[in-house]
C-alpha cells in the first residue's frame, strides 16, 4: 500500500528508477477532485523519499492529459479526503521544488490546474496534438499561481493575452511562446519523455537543487490570499462554475457576446 495515493483517479507504477503517475478518470476527463490534487503532492514525495527512485514522470490517459478541476465538485468512491482544503492542498509548489526531476507527458488536452503541472515541472514533453487554455478566469477565479508563474515563462504581454482572453493554442504556438520546451509526435510521447528524465538524471542532485532554487526566485509573488477569499466570498465564481454547469455564458457576460454552450 505504500504507493496508494489515496485517489481513485491516479495511477502509480514503477519502472526501474521511474515513477509514472497516470491521470486516470475518464469518467470526467480527468478533471482532478481535491483527492487527485493531494495525490500528486503524496506521489513527489514518494519519489524523493523512495532510494529505489530517481524520477516521475506524470501523464494522461486517452486524449486527454487533465482540464483543471472538476467543477461538478464530485469525488470517487475510493478517494481519502486530504488533510488540507486551501493552498497546502495544491500539487503546484511540490513540483516546481522537487529534489527529484519531474518531467511531465501530455498527450492531449491540458487546461487550467493540468497546465500549471505541465509548467511547474522540470521539463515539459508535449504531443503534437496536445492543446492548451488557461480558463480560471472564464470561471470567475482570480488564480494567483498563473499571475505569478506566467509571465516568468512568456513575458507579461502575452501572459495578458492568455489570462484574459482564455483562449486555446495548440503545442506549436505552446513551444513557440514558451509554456511548455518540447513537442514530439504523439506515438513517441513516452520513449521522449523517459529521454528527458534520464537527461535529467545525469546530473548531480546538490547541484541540480541549488540551480532549480534560483531559476524558481524568476518566479513572483504567488498571492493565494486573494485567490482563496475570492472563492469562498465572491459571487463571481459561483456563478461562473454555475454557468459551465449549466452550459451557457454566465450573467458578466454583455447579451450580445453571450453564446449558447460552454465558454
């Protein structure tokens, strides 16, 4: 049971010196439940305390890598409630300060919370076919993570345009602005991402943390505070996960840009 994450929807598997985590919900296209989000947390730590293991490598399933949370508020059945709903919950922190490298496989859709992993972890290995989109503010949410991490990785005018307007791109524009570092075809996702880490891995741990510490101060002040108060006290994420639920524009939208569907 020590490679039990307590979440349904992860998938952990040892190969040699190599964890793989998989996302595996396919019942809600790998939206994360609290339970995922602290299993990835549990999985990092498994890799860094673990002497047989050196790396994890996280990835999807299907066609999908992960679209953000699950907005429908659901859980699994064999999902362990974590320890903490807030900040200490989230995964993004762990990755990005791992020991161990983190190199993430995305096979196809990655949004939102699944975007911000991509981005947090040592290196991002991405099929040609993956796409990508930063929605948090469609949904009503102020998310600090992205203010902080984006702009560090694409510059303020088009971490701009990727906030505000949420729009998707797909794994060449990703590459070409700096989201993610490497793009490959898709049927050689895995043997690529397996190259990264073992890239990876042929250099030293002490000075590899030390270089991975300053690269990480190029990041801004991550305001959680504001992002937190924001989804217990202000009506516009309500109403934002309301309107995705009910697939329509929600009510900020002006009536002649509102359009049937999920924005």
């Amino acid at each position: 049971m020590a490679d039990d994450l307590g979440a349904d929807g992860l998938r952990f598997e040892r190969d040699g010196a190599i964890g793989w985590l998989t996302l595996d919900r396919p019942h809600a296209r790998n939206a994360f439940t609290p339970a995922m989000y602290f299993g990835i947390k549990r999985a990092v730590h498994l890799v860094n305390e673990d002497p047989e293991l050196a790396a994890l490598i996280i990835t999807g399933s299907g066609d999908v890598f992960a679209p953000g949370g699950d907005l429908a508020g659901r859980s699994d059945p064999g999902d362990q409630p974590p320890p903490n709903i807030g900040a200490h919950m989230l995964p993004f922190l762990t990755i990005r300060d791992s020991t161990a490298p983190v190199i993430t496989a995305v096979n196809g859709i990655c949004q939102a919370g699944g975007l911000l992993i991509a981005m947090m972890s040592d290196i991002c290995v991405a099929s040609d076919r993956a796409t990508f989109r930063v929605p948090e503010l469609l949904r009503g949410i102020p998310d600090a993570t992205y203010a902080a991490v984006l702009p560090a990785h694409v510059g303020i005018a088009v971490a701009r345009d990727l906030l505000l307007s949420a729009r998707r791109f797909d794994a060449a524009e990703a590459l070409r602005l700096g989201v993610i570092s490497r793009v490959v075809p898709h049927e050689q996702l895995r043997d690529a991402a397996l190259q990264a880490a073992r890239e990876v891995l042929m250099t030293p741990p002490m000075a590899r943390m030390h270089v991975k510490r300053m690269l990480n101060e190029r990041y801004g002040f991550i305001d959680y505070q504001t992002m937190f108060w924001a989804l217990e006290n202000s009506p516009e994420p309500r109403e934002g996960m309301r309107a995705f639920m009910e697939k329509r524009s929600p009510e900020w939208v002006p009536k002649q840009f509102a359009e049937e569907g999920r924005l």
